[in-house]
C-alpha cells in the first residue's frame, strides 16, 4: 500500500512539473504546422529572339497562391526545420511585335520548392523567428504561338533562397502569420517555332517573389 502511495506520488509530481514547464514556455516553433501562402513574383529578364533580330522582351509578373507545410525544432533559442510549398502564378505576356512576325504568349503557372530553415527566436516567450531558407525549386514554364496553336511546357530544376520573419498572432500558441522573401535562380533557355520557318530562343531569367503566409501548427 506503501509502494502505490509512493507511485502514485511521484507520477503527480512528475505530471505537475512537465506543467509548469510546458505553462512557462508555450510549444512554439516545435512541430509540424501546414497552412497557405499568398503574394507577388516577377521576373529579372525575358525575352524571344528571331533569326538574328533584336530580342523582344516579356514583362512577366503577378500573383501566387498556394498551400506550405513543414517541421519545426527549437534548441536554445536556435530554430531549425524543413519546409515545402506549391503556388499556382499568374505570370503571362504576349509578344506581339517581334522580328519574323510571330505573335506568341510566354507564361510561369507554377512553383514547387522544398527547403531548410534556420532561424532566431526572440520577444516575449521566443514568439518570433527570424530565419534564411533554401533549398530545391521546380518551375513549370510555357510558350505558345498564337497563330500556329504551337505551344511547349517543360519544369526546370533549379534553387530558391531569401529569408523572412514569423510570428504568433494574438498570443496564440497555434496560428502564425508570415513576411518572405524568395530568390528563385531560373536560368531557362529554350528554342520552339514562332511561324512556319523560324524558331525562336526563349530566355527566363531570375525570379523575385514576395510571400505572407498564414500557418496552423499541431504542437
């Protein structure tokens, strides 16, 4: 009777020190969490070039959207974790005055990356995170000529790198909202038909996108 006493008080204790502990320092950035992203991208350089006419540019840009998830895990202030996200873009111009005649539509409509995150934690009981990310990027990419119906899609492989900062809303230790920014190193070059006798050499280089997120964790 001693013994299960003597159990019995010693399981309180231990339950009531894990507690206070987990009282004292909410489980934030410790876990997996999953949510959406939403923002703005553009594009450094593209462009067509015709037979040995001056290339004509694209003004690639728009809006994303698309869901994120990921780990994370904290030591001392230190967070690490990984994360992955995939966006639908809205990134499309039409060529219209180009050497050769041609009439064509260049467009980015999708983003996959898969990523590390290092990060700071710091303010009232470490809500907030500063952090640099990197890791693998998949771009979905498409030209078509208009006259012809001709259109070619393919995925390049490249990087993504940037950083950004995160915080718990409303001293919650569930939800928190997200500012990033991600450097996409696309180097595409491509060569399709623009009309009956020509080809052309399509050019993507270097995406810029800025992000806000919202993420749910499970602690």
């Amino acid at each position: 009777m001693r013994l299960l006493r003597s159990v019995i008080v010693l399981i309180s204790f231990i339950w009531l020190s894990v507690s206070a502990q987990a009282a004292g320092e909410p489980p934030r950035f410790d876990g997996i969490y999953g949510g959406f992203v939403g923002g703005y991208g553009f594009i450094d350089d593209a462009s067509i070039g015709v037979n040995a006419g001056p290339a004509a540019k694209f003004d690639l840009h728009g809006p994303l959207a698309g869901l994120t998830g990921g780990w994370n895990w904290k030591h001392e202030g230190w967070l690490l974790g990984i994360e992955a996200d995939g966006q639908a873009l809205g990134m499309q111009d039409t060529v219209t005055n180009c050497v050769g005649g041609c009439n064509v539509t260049a467009d980015i409509d999708g983003l996959v990356t898969a990523r590390g995150r290092v990060g700071y934690l710091f303010g009232d009981d470490q809500q907030i995170a500063a952090y640099a990310t990197g890791g693998l990027a998949l771009v979905w990419l498409g030209v078509r000529n208009n006259p012809l119906g001709v259109s070619t899609e393919w995925t390049e492989v490249t990087y993504a790198v940037g950083g950004g900062i995160e915080g718990y809303l409303f001293g919650t230790d569930w939800m928190s909202t997200k500012l990033e920014y991600l450097y996409v190193g696309l180097d595409a070059k491509r060569n399709a038909l623009v009309n009956t006798a020509d080809t052309g050499r399509y050019r993507f280089d270097g995406m810029h996108l800025i992000r806000w997120g919202l993420n749910i964790h499970f602690n």
